[in-house]
C-alpha cells in the first residue's frame, strides 16, 4: 500500500534524456546526446571579475531573500533588451525572472491548465515541456512539423475538434528535436488562430539568437496584440545554464497568477545567479559574446551537416538547420530510433532515440536526435560515421 | 473571456506577508513582519572566499547544467550530518537538494496528493506552505495547537474523520508562526498515527537548529522506521536564504518520483549555490556559525519577550520560543488581527495578521506574528511598544 503517489505522477519515468546525461561519466564515450551548450562559450572570466565586486560590494543585497518577480534591474534590462532587438514586449507585458526556461514552462502550465485539458505542440517536442504537461496531468496532442514547422492547418483542425484546448506550446526557431523553424507565414497564422480559439501560445525561445545562417524571423511574441502570446526566454545558452536564469514575457493580465505560482514553487530565483546575469548584460556586450559564439556553433553544425552528407547521405531525412543545437534525423522504414541508439551506444556513441520526443509516447519513434554544440568536430565525425554504420545494418 | 486560469489558481491571491515585504521599502518603518534571518549571520567573507576559488578552478563545473538530484559532494555532506548530528535519515533514504525549502513542500504535495485530497497541518502554519497547498486545489484542514505544539487528539480525530488525507504538514520545532515546539511525546504518536494510517508526514525543519533555551527534542524523522516520514530541510536560516539550497531526505521508494517532479519544475538547483554550501561546509564549521548566530538571536528574542512582558502583559497570550524566528500573539475577545495590523501599521509599525497563517483563510484571526531576528533591539522596543498602545485601544 506504501507509498500512494498522485495519480499525475504515478506513470511518470525518468527523463531518458536526463538519464542518458548521467550515464555518460565513461569520458570514452562520444555523446551527440546532450542538449548542452558549449563550455568554450561560457564568459567565465568576466561572471567570476563581478562576481568578486557583488561580494566586495554588498554581499547582503544577495544573501538575503528576494522578491519573487525577480531582481528589478535584471528585469528592466531583459525587458528592454528584448523589446528594443525583437519587438517583444509591449506596454502591456510584464517580465517574470524563472529558475530556467523549464520553470516558465511549468508555471505557465500550473496557471492556465485544469487537469485533462488540452496542450497542443509540436510533434517531436522538447522533452522537458512534455514531461511536464505529464506531470500535470494535461492531455497532450502531437501536432506534425516539416521543413517549415508545425503544420497549421493539421493545428486548425486540432483546435476545432480537441475539447478543452488551454495552450498551444511551440519552439519556433531551431526547435528542439527537429532544429526546423516555422515561417513567418506560419507564425501569422498560428497567432491568428490563437486569437481565435482565444488560446494561449506559449513560445519557447531558449535558441533563437543562435542563429547561424538565414535571416531572423519575427518572434510569434512580435505579432502579438492581444496578449495571446507567452513568451519564455532563458540566458541558459547565451550565458550559462548553470546559473538557471530565464524569464517569462507575458501580458500583465496573467503575470500576477504567474508570480504567485512562482511564490508557491522556490518564493524567488536565487538573488546571486540574477546579478549575475545583470552585471554581465550591464558590463559587458551580450550580442559580441553571443556573436562568438555563433563561430563556434556554426563550425560544429557545419562538420556534423558535412559528415551526414557523407556517411548517411540520401539514405535518411535529416534537417538542416539554421540554428539552435540540434539535427533530427527521421530513419527510413519506420526503423525504430530506440533500436538504433542501443546499437550506436554498444559502440560508444550516444544519441537521444526520437521516442523521448513523442508527445504519445511512442519509444520506437523512427527518428534520432544529433546535438552538435558540445561534442568536439573529431567526436561529431566519429560519431555520425558509427550512426551511419548501425543505420546500414537496416537497408 | 480572457484569460483562462486554471480552476487551481482562480481564487489564490499573492500572499499578504510577501506583500508586506516588497511594501517594506519605506526605511523609517519599523518591520516586525519579515521571515529574514539577520544579515549579520551570513558568513558573507567566507562565502566570497570560497566563490573566488570555484572560479579560479574550475567555473565550467557550475556554469554547465548538473543533475536534477543535486551536486553529489553536498548530497552526502547533507546526509552525513544530519544523520550524524539528529538522526535523520537511515539506510533507506535519499537525499536531493532542492531550490529552498519551499520548493521541497511543492515537490512533496506534487507527487503525494490529488486535486480534492486533504492535507492536515498546524493551525496556524506557514503561509507558504498553505498557499502551495492551496495550488493544488488540495483540500486543507488545520489542527489546533497549544503551548506544546499540535493537539494529537484532535489530529487522530482527523485521521478517522477526513476523506482522502494524504499528508500531515507539520513544523513541528519553533513553528511558523506560533513559535512552539511539539513535544517528543507528541512526536511519537503523530508518527504511530502516521503509521497506522499510512499518512506521510512532512516534517519542515527550517528553523529547529535555532534554538536559544532548552534541549534539543527529536525530529520526528529520527523516529522514523518505516519511511513515512520525509525531512524537509533548508540552508536558508543557517548560511543565507537568497541562495535558496534546501533539501528532502526521503525514503528511497518515494525518492524517484520527487526526482521527476524536481526535472519538470528547474532541472536543477544552480549548481553555484549547491558549490557554494557546499564549500562552506568542507572549509568551515558551519555548528560554530550556527552557535555565533544563535547568540545574537537570544539576544532580539529576550528584547521581544522582555518589551512583551513590560508593555502587554497578561492582556493577550504570547508564545515563549525556546528557538526560531518568531513570537505568536493571540489577541483577546476575538480582535482582528488584521484590524489590529491596520493600526500598528498607521503607526509604522509592521506585523503579519494571524489571517495569513489560518488554513480555512479567516482574515480576521485574533493573533498576529512577530519577528524578532530582522529588527534591531531599539525597533523590538518601540515596535511592541506600539503594538500594546494599538492592543489596548480595544480593552
């Protein structure tokens, strides 16, 4: 009889993505799973020069509790930085500093879903969003994405027919798994069937300025003038992920529930970490930072494109990303991406299997998931080749 | 039409005693009304020390995402002392450190309870904590308490009386707000009612190292042989609250779930803070820190009960903490506690109503909450002194 766990939580396993982030201490182990930035980004110089004045400073000002809307300052810069670079955020919308992008998701989840509502998304989608809906008990329909994103119109026929729909979640730019990115033309649409349905979107946007080729495409938050549109932002992979900063942009109709659902969970990210960030965007240039890393990226992305072209070629689909961290590659003859990591992790390659990503939750999801930002180039032709050479095993 | 709450959060209101917080701007105002351990406890040289050297050797190790159960130094140093010292925690538990310990209330009421489940706690009891209940629509009903902390026949009437209780919240060692402590023989029959229903009790310790007279009674956790009892612990009151490092010693079947549920709400606690606790532990004897802290608090506790004493009397009950933070006042013939705040308030002076700490939401509860470890012994003075010129208006 011991222990009675909540229904919610009762079917809930382990993130095999996290798990797979654990079982990788072997350093023998080439790993094109993480969904990591790089180490070679992180502005540890410059964090550890203010983090020495915060202590030499006023120590106090972060040792002691905080508010749970977050450190006011880091909240006018994020505010402005975003308005003033990509016209997200107006007059009406209010900013909320998360312990992550993971805490936005959660929270928007925790204020706008009754248990057995609806979340529309991207099918494959972020592993953690879809976990947490799970974890809240919300119904969770799968909504297919090509080359240019969620497909809109299988959207529109969801939000006619599925009951009780609270919120469509998207990653638009460089999404996670697929690394595609939803045209404007797309985004227009999307926002209008929002407004429509009067339906929440939530767009998750932890990669979109980690864009390596192609031109920016106006966030869904851009468009947005009815207050339809959540955004959820995080410094994870501009700064360092480490420090769980991220934030939430939403109209202030929401934001109070927000902060008191945020109350209820950790009453305030820590004051330290939000400084931090602080000091940085205050002292020092986030677009140049972000600008280097962007060299770094753009030359994993290239090797491991380079390296698909090579071993796997024609032989499965695989996207070509402007962006983000991610290639997804779709196996052919429904060949079972699960099947195939067990195979490429006997020979010490590890990728994620596209099952993680199913919002039904299907394992044997015939599609993988390559992350380019942390391994090195040598590690990322290895490993493309052991895909490639396990792939064949099948065709 | 817009926007949609969920059903959960339609009714919840920020909580009046954060309010009063962020209100607290006005510096000639004498605040009784925080939760804030005193900044001259935080060991804020000996912390910069140590954050200096995480970023003189190796920043990456905190800048990078860690694991979702914590950083595994201050894992087993958390385990070995507070087994070593109190007891708690045998061979079955597990140990993650969560995002304060707030968090660690929310991850238990996650994972244990459904919408409409009841939970039994202390009345009054934290605020905090009644509100996370609240978020999850959970059904709340307090039990009385008297000078020995909770009132176990009217707590086993509960347990033969409510539908679906799941959870016993209890703080049991100078609660929040009343400041008493429960006494061992208390304990014991809680955890044997525990026991024979098959209820799990969440023991929150935030503040049981604190103590200023008496001996040492021991936690319910220590009692525990059969895992229904889980230890919500925190740093927050011993090193530095705005950090936010707080732990859950749990039985190791319950551990799993409350993993996921940490993963779905911030992946991680900042690794920074873990590193940084972690650091003061192994550099630092953080039990004579405690016995530094504990002599300035003795010292603001004596003011307040001394001032108590002079101005009010037997004109209302007061409690006698032999520990934490706070001294309770019930008021007599049923005066309002928020009508009495609203007086002391005009007056600059700042308490919390007992309203705030009622689990059915009585606003107008006689009794209201004093701090003493935030103000300084002149502010204790004047403000007590306020309190009984407010008080006597009624009598």
């Amino acid at each position: 009889m011991y222990p009675h766990f909540s229904d919610r939580m009762t079917n809930m396993q382990p993130s095999s993505v996290r798990e797979i982030f654990k079982a990788l201490s072997d350093p023998s182990v080439i790993s094109l799973a993480g969904g990591n930035p790089s180490p070679l980004t992180f502005p540890a110089r410059e964090l550890g020069e203010i983090s020495a004045r915060m202590y030499a400073d006023n120590a106090t000002a972060f040792l002691q509790y905080g508010i749970s809307e977050g450190y006011a300052p880091l909240i006018e810069k994020t505010k402005f930085r975003m308005a003033n670079k990509f016209g997200i955020g107006g007059a009406d919308d209010e900013v909320i500093i998360t312990s992550g992008g993971e805490q936005g998701i959660d929270l928007v989840l925790k204020v706008l879903t009754n248990e057995g509502d609806t979340v529309l998304c991207e099918d494959p989608t972020f592993v953690g969003a879809l976990n947490d809906i799970r974890s809240y008990a919300t119904n969770i329909v799968g909504i297919p994405v090509d080359d240019d994103g969620m497909d809109i119109d299988a959207l529109e026929r969801a939000l006619e027919t599925e009951k009780n729909v609270k919120l469509i979640y998207t990653i638009p730019t460089f999404q996670n798994p697929s690394g595609v990115t939803m045209s404007l033309e797309r985004r227009q649409r999307m926002y209008d069937l929002a407004v429509k349905h009067n339906v929440i979107i939530l767009e998750d946007g932890p990669y979109f300025e980690l864009r390596y080729s192609g031109k920016h495409i106006p966030n869904i938050k851009s468009l947005d003038k009815t207050g339809h549109v959540i955004f959820c932002g995080s410094y994870s992979k501009l700064v360092a992920p480490g420090l769980r900063v991220g934030y939430l942009i939403a109209d202030k109709r929401l934001m109070p529930k927000i902060v008191i659902a945020k109350q209820c969970q950790d009453v305030h990210t820590p004051v330290y970490t939000q400084m931090l960030i602080d000091g940085y965007l205050e002292n020092y240039d986030i677009d140049a930072h972000i600008a280097d890393s962007l060299r770094i990226y753009t030359a994993q992305r290239d090797v491991m494109l380079s390296a698909l072209d090579r071993h796997i070629g024609n032989r499965a689909h695989f996207t070509r990303p402007d962006g983000g961290l991610f290639v997804w590659c779709t196996l052919p003859n429904g060949i079972s991406g699960r099947e195939l990591c067990v195979k490429t992790s006997a020979k010490k390659v590890v990728c994620v299997p596209g099952g993680s990503f199913d919002p039904s939750g299907d394992e044997d999801k015939a599609g993988i998931r390559l992350n380019f930002s942390m391994p090195t180039p040598e590690q990322i032709e290895t490993g493309i080749q052991v895909v490639a050479e396990c792939l064949a095993e099948y065709l």
